[in-house]
C-alpha cells in the first residue's frame, strides 16, 4: 500500500529517505487522480523495498503543495537525495511511471 504523505511526515518519510521516492500529489474531487490511485497502489506493492511509493493530498497538505509549487494534478514528483529529478504532470499509462522510476532506481 502507498504510504500516506503529510505535512508533517514529509522531511521523515522523503527527504531522508536513502531510496527513491514516487510521490502521488493528488485530491478526492479530481477525476484524473482518482485514475492514477490504483497504478500507485500497485507500484507501491511492486517496488516494495527498493523505491518508497506515497500519496499526498494537496488539500490538507499546502505547505508540501506549496513548497514545490505545485499547480496541477495530478502531479508524481520523483525525488532522490532530497532533490526532484523528474516530474509528470497530469494522468499517465503506469508504463511511463515505471519507466521513469527504473531509470532512478
């Protein structure tokens, strides 16, 4: 299962974290990312143990949103060593997600 993402947990759970992260900036009310739930989900279980796979919510969360700017989503940030190295924006095929984390991992 995806880890949950917050405000709070964000500097634990990514920035310090030694492994890739995927992380799934999304919001109930977005059709979009109600698409993308399920690729994540089964990513999650998929890179278990070798890339950290989390969602956040950008309603109860604006600090994170805020902080990287984030002004549509769906957006998936990949981070490595606290630093963003890729980015999509918008709902994609789980293809093009694993594609783009493989080549971090």
């Amino acid at each position: 299962m995806a880890l949950t993402i917050t405000d709070q947990n964000f500097d634990e759970v990514v920035m310090k974290s030694d492994k890739v992260v995927l992380i799934d900036l999304w919001a109930e009310w977005c059709g979009p990312c109600r698409m993308l739930t399920p690729i994540v989900e089964e990513m999650a279980k998929e890179y278990e143990g070798r890339a950290v796979i989390g969602k956040l919510d950008v309603d109860n969360n604006p600090e994170t949103t805020n902080k990287f700017g984030v002004r549509n989503i769906p957006t998936i940030l990949f981070i490595k060593g606290g630093e963003i190295v890729d980015k999509q924006v918008g709902a994609v095929p789980k293809a093009v997600l694993t594609k783009k984390l493989d080549a971090l991992i």
